[in-house]
C-alpha cells in the first residue's frame, strides 16, 4: 500500500504482532516517556477506538461465530469510524498517534490467518483509512507459542475467557505469524521488528530507540 499520509501534522506509530506479544503494554509506556517530554500523544486500539468501535470490539473478540467475510467487514467499519473521528483529526493537531493493531492486522489475521484474498483486503483497507498508511510500524515479534501461554496466563490472572481469535487453532495462528513476517519483508521502511520474548524493558528500550531513530525531534522536550 502506497503511502498517502504526507500531509498529516503528526506521528502515526502502530504496534503489531499476535496475541501475547505486549503491544499494549509497551504503547502505554512509550506514551509515558513522550508525555513526560511534553509531546501529546493519543492511545487508542482497534478495534474500540471509538464508542461504535466498542460495540463492535464486543462482536469481534466476545460473540459467537462469525462468518469470515462478515468479521472483515466488521474490522473495516471500526477503522473508518477510527480514522475519521480519531485518527485523523489527532494527526491534524500534530498529536503523536500510538495505536494498538491498524490494517497490518487485518492482512495477517484475515488474509494470512483466515486466508481471504489479499487484494480485497487491500481495497477494504484502503477505502476504510482514505488512504492513511502509518508513518511507523512496531511488529512485536514473538513466538506463537510463547505468545498464547501469556495470553493463558493473563486470563488465568484476570479471570477473563481467551476470546474468539485467541481460542483460534495453533495453525492459524502459524499463518497469521508468516503474515506479519513477509509484511516486514515487503515494507522494510515502515515496519521494524522488536524481538519481543527479551525482558519487558529491553522491548521498551529497543522499541524507544527505533522511535528516536526515526524522529529524533521526539527524544527532546517538546
């Protein structure tokens, strides 16, 4: 996908990876180091950016089956309601946008995991952001394996249920993983890989400095 966020005024950041990686996590902690700096930084996620999101966050992770095509559609109505009301009036403000999963999940979770067709895929995304590509892309990298236990272990510690994409076959899961590998391979510009089975705050440290790397502007008070 092309490029087309040049006139944006801010930083758009995604974080991507399978379930257990910590994009979570590591959003909120470098949003805590940029507030600290006194740069505006806006978390949000996908899906439930928005209030409609929420709703459709709801269906996606907590209801019954989904026809396939049906939870790709789902997916793109939560991101055009996120860019529009979202994303894009916080880049317009030249905010720093730090967002959990964009439509590089959508490829590997729909198109590699659920074996859509990807061009599809592509239009749907394209027509959902205007356009809008991240100017920066995080992939925690963990193995599938190692990422589902923790994803075990924190339900276990909250008492939650695994939801729909969670509870997935391991196979699944296997593809979704290549997916994200050969999206880094195709767009080795945006997309920087973060080995995320090291400790926690050497994911911050290294995921901090491809950040500053890129934008040293953001490691200096704003």
């Amino acid at each position: 996908m092309q490029d087309d966020s040049t006139d944006q005024q801010g930083y758009f950041i995604t974080l991507e990876g399978g379930e257990g990686a910590g994009k979570t996590t590591l959003r909120d902690r470098l949003a805590e180091r940029l507030t600290q700096l006194g740069h505006s930084c806006l978390c949000t996620r996908e899906p439930g950016g928005t209030e409609v999101g929420r709703t459709l966050r709801s269906l996606l992770l907590q209801g019954g089956d989904l026809a396939i095509e049906t939870e790709l559609l789902l997916y793109a109505a939560d991101r055009a309601e996120h860019v529009a009301s979202t994303i894009g009036p916080a880049l317009q403000a030249g905010q720093v946008v730090l967002c959990d999963r964009f439509t590089d999940s959508t490829v590997a979770y729909q198109g590699y995991g659920r074996q859509l067709d990807l061009a599809v895929i592509e239009q749907l995304n394209r027509i959902a952001t205007g356009g809008l590509t991240p100017h920066l892309t995080l992939w925690l990298d963990i193995p599938v394996r190692e990422g589902l236990q923790r994803a075990r272990t924190r339900a276990q510690q909250t008492y939650e249920s695994l939801d729909r994409l969670e509870q997935a076959a391991i196979a699944f899961h296997e593809r979704l993983h290549s997916g994200f590998r050969q999206l880094a391979l195709n767009c080795p510009e945006r997309i920087r890989r973060v080995d995320a089975s090291q400790d926690r705050e050497q994911v911050v440290a290294d995921a901090w400095a491809m950040v500053t790397a890129r934008y040293p502007q953001l490691s200096q008070p704003a």
